[in-house]
C-alpha cells in the first residue's frame, strides 16, 4: 500500500487530460485525419512529405495545418510504442523480456524524479531479477547503481555490497559487450562497400575474429558470443570461404539451441540466412533445399525475413537448373497475400525473376515437356519487347537487368536488329553510369555482348571475347542483398547459355 500511495500522489498531480496513441479503438474513427495519415502511411502511398501534405490538405508540407497534423502523428506514435503488444507469439521471450525491462527501467526513473524512492525501488529489484536471469548486462548494471544508492540511504550494509558486487561485475561484461559491438559494426560499416574495396578489411577482420573470441573466452555473455560469430561469419563470406562459412553458421545455430534463455530471432534468422547465402554460392541444392524447407517454417509467412530467404531459394534453384523448383517458389512468394505490401523494390526485383522465368521457360520448355507446363498466362511477350523500360535512376540496374532479358527473347526470335539497339543501350551505361568497382562483372558481360554485335551473331565470327570472359570468372559471382550485385542467373553462365542458342552445337565459352 505504501507504493500505491507513492504512485499515487504522482498521477494525481500531474496526470494527462487524455492519452493519445494508436489502438484497436482509436483506428476504428475512419474519418480521422489521424487514421487517415495512418492508413496511407501503411499503404506506403507516400515517398515525401510533399506527397503527404497534398494528400491530406491539398497543401504545401510548409502549411501550419500538415506541419501541426504531422507534429501530433509523430507524438502519438511515440506514446504508442509503450503500449505494444509483446506477447505475440512470434515474439521471443528474449526479447519480450528486454522490451519489459527497458519499459518499466522507464518508469523507475520517472518515480525517482518524482521522489517515490521506496517504489522505484521495488521496482527496481524486480528488473533485476529478470536481468540477471537473461544476463541483460546494460539494464543490471542501471539497476544495481540505483539499488546500491537506496541501500547506502537505508544503511542496508548487506545488500549494498550485494549490489556493489553485481555493479562492477557486469559493468566489465557490458564493457567487454560495447568493445565486441563496437568490432561488429566496424564490419558492416564496411561490409556493403564494393569488392574490390575489401582488401583492406580483410585484413583488419582477421584482428577484429581473434579479439572477439578473447572476449567470448572472458566473459559469458550472449551479446559478445553473437558478435564473435557474426564477425567470424562475414569474414568468411568475405574470403569466399563458403565451407568455413557454414561452420560457423552451424555452431551459431548450436549455440542458439544449447542457450533457449537467449534465444532471438533476428540472430536466429541472420545464421539461418547466410548459410542459404553459402548454398547459393558454392551452388548446393540438395542441403541448400533441406535448409530452406526446414528454416521457412520458423518465419512468419509474408513477412520481410521470408521475403528475403525465399529470393536465395529461388536464386539458389535458378544457379543450379532446378528451374521447375524455382517456378513453384517464385508462384509461392507473389501469391502470399502480403505480396502487394511489399516494398516497390522488392515486388520490382520479383517482376524480374518472373521475366527472366518465362525465358528460361521460352528457351528451354521444348527439351523439357514439364517447364512448359509452367508457362505463365499473364506474361505478354509482345508487350514486354515494346517497354521502353525505365526505372529511376537509383534502380538503374533493373532497367539493365529487363534489357539483357529482352536481348535474349530477341535473340529467340532471331531479331538481331533489336538486338543491337540494346546492346548498344547497354554500352552506353557501362561507359557513362556504371561504375567499374561496383558493377565489374556485368561491364565484362556488355563487353562480351559488344563482341556479339560485332560478330554479327556468328559465333564463328567472334573474336576478342577471351580477355572479357576471364576477367568476368576471375571475379566470382557474390550477393549479398545489394541490387547492384544480383545476377539472376550468373552472367558467365548467360553468356554460355547465348552461344548455345547461337549454334545448335555446344560451343567453347571463348
């Protein structure tokens, strides 16, 4: 009753008139321009502030009327975020337990501000206790601090050496845990850089792995053991080590497994991930499927997580010719109901995968009776060859990508003058827009194309192709989620693919 009547004192001084936050209840009210703001924003019907000002006013976004509308949006939203619901199944107790903590370590600090010091620190003693349990080295340390100052106050001489003890003992694991993040990020700070620009942190990356397992070997801490595998497994991605890769992927996951009070499942998700990125690459389908099948049931379906681990399966089926797989999955993930919700991008680059599908179907269904089944009814070809195709600039790849698939639909159709108009389109990006460092392979693959045109499309007429095609292999095929690296189907085995249709014989790739 004491902290009752603590709280109490406080709420009635200076309680609120009214929350305002975003529930069940408040989105009901259709014609609010709250909900109306809400709604759109979800639809993702806004790419600026201008667009959202037009929208809801017909308006300038300098108008009081959207600047104040915007200003309360954004407040709401923020009071919302105390009020989640955390208790959803897909929610770990990992982090369920972390999102509690950090709400009520909130409101410890409000009492305290407020001088109930008796309450706050009730409540104090209860974050610690589920703290200490998921070794939560942060919210221990706040809490102890805070329990070691009411215990001196009280002269409790017991338990403020209790507190003192937990204090300096996890401030050196929350240390040894900034210095492991801190590694971490000075990784994929540099990680999505080009390739030709990772030399240098090869290098500094083998350092960062060694301090990272010193770390791991001192202190028992869930945070600074997924950093040391994390960085361990960037490394070998880095190196193109995809065996190694997968070792470490696979030790993460048994750490996961052993360790169910720490379980997360972005962590999870992560490993899983790059070990579908390794199957990908040293192109294994047969434990790459195994993987996938077993991992998509532990993501919610539609969800971005999924989204992401399909496009390695799908890619995965395409690198390997398991191309009646990789039309089953492409219809999977475009007819999940999510699917229009998607970001423009990713329903964009699905777009791509679906072009590219109905060409493998095109060129390859007569030897394969089944594929041809898979044709699909809404794809217009004709329709396709007369797009001008043109996405914006920071999507200039997509453009690329949809005019080599036209190039080799043309090729098909034996319309060598379309042909041409495109390759010579496709020059002109690897001369003007394309930069080396970050597109070298696809630049050595116009290249090649170039030498087609020259030839007149007689592969016995090609000439100055060598050069081209072992710079394209000597810098091996990696995505990893960049646009800018994604080759739906690698290009070294597209331009072999090109020279096969050619001529009916099978031909040298030089």
């Amino acid at each position: 009753m004491k902290n009752l009547n603590e709280i109490s004192k406080i709420v009635t001084k200076k309680k609120v008139r009214k929350i305002e936050i975003f529930d069940d209840h408040s989105l009901k009210h259709k014609n609010s321009k709250f909900n109306e703001f809400y709604e759109a924003i979800m639809a993702g019907k806004f790419k600026n502030d201008r667009d959202a000002a037009n929208f809801l006013y017909g308006c300038s976004p300098t108008d009081d009327k959207y600047r104040q509308l915007k200003s309360r949006f954004r407040k709401r939203l923020l009071n919302t975020l105390f009020f989640l619901d955390v208790n959803l199944p897909s929610t770990s107790n990992y982090d369920r337990a972390y999102y509690s903590v950090n709400k009520d370590w909130t409101l410890v600090k409000i009492l305290i501000s407020n001088d109930a010091q008796n309450t706050a620190a009730s409540l104090a003693r209860q974050i610690l206790t589920i703290a200490l349990k998921f070794k939560f080295a942060d919210v221990i340390v706040n809490c102890a601090r805070i329990l070691r100052r009411y215990a001196a106050s009280t002269g409790d001489e017991k338990n403020y050496e209790i507190y003192d003890q937990h204090s300096k003992q996890f401030q050196n694991v929350l240390d040894a845990e900034i210095r492991s993040e801190e590694l971490y990020q000075r990784v994929i700070m540099n990680y999505y850089k080009p390739l030709a620009q990772e030399n240098e942190l090869k290098e500094r990356i083998d350092t960062y792995c060694d301090a990272l397992v010193g770390l791991s070997e001192i202190y028992d801490s869930p945070i600074v053991v997924y950093n040391m595998y994390l960085v361990w497994t960037y490394r070998y991605e880095m190196l193109k080590d995809y065996n190694a890769m997968l070792e470490v992927c696979t030790k993460a996951e048994k750490y996961i497994q052993d360790n169910p009070t720490f379980y997360q499942d972005d962590k999870l998700a992560t490993f899983q991930m790059k070990k579908m990125s390794a199957y990908l690459h040293i192109r294994d389908w047969k434990n790459g499927k195994i993987n996938a099948e077993k991992c998509l049931k532990s993501f919610p379906e539609g969800s971005d997580t999924w989204y992401v681990f399909m496009e390695y399966y799908l890619l995965l089926a395409i690198h390997t010719d398991n191309y009646i797989n990789a039309t089953a999955i492409h219809s999977k993930a475009i007819n999940q109901s999510k699917f229009k919700k998607q970001h423009n991008r990713i329903r964009e680059k699905w777009n791509i995968y679906d072009t590219y599908l109905n060409y493998i179907i095109e060129s390859q269904g007569a030897e394969n009776p089944i594929l041809m089944t898979q044709k699909k009814k809404n794809f217009r070809l004709s329709r396709f060859l007369n797009d001008p195709i043109l996405y914006p600039k920071d999507q200039r790849i997509f453009t690329v990508h949809m005019v080599v698939a036209q190039i080799l639909f043309f090729i098909e159709k034996k319309s060598y003058n379309a042909v041409s108009e495109r390759i010579d389109r496709l020059k002109s990006y690897a001369n003007r827009q394309l930069k080396k460092d970050e597109y070298h392979r696809l630049i050595q693959f116009i290249r090649l194309l170039q030498q087609l045109a020259k030839a007149e499309y007689k592969v016995s007429n090609l000439s100055n192709v060598e050069k081209y095609y072992n710079r394209l292999i000597e810098t091996r095929f990696s995505y990893r989620g960049i646009i800018s690296e994604l080759e739906v189907i690698p290009y070294e085995k597209l331009w072999n693919n090109i020279l096969e249709r050619l001529k009916p014989s099978t031909v040298s790739a030089r």
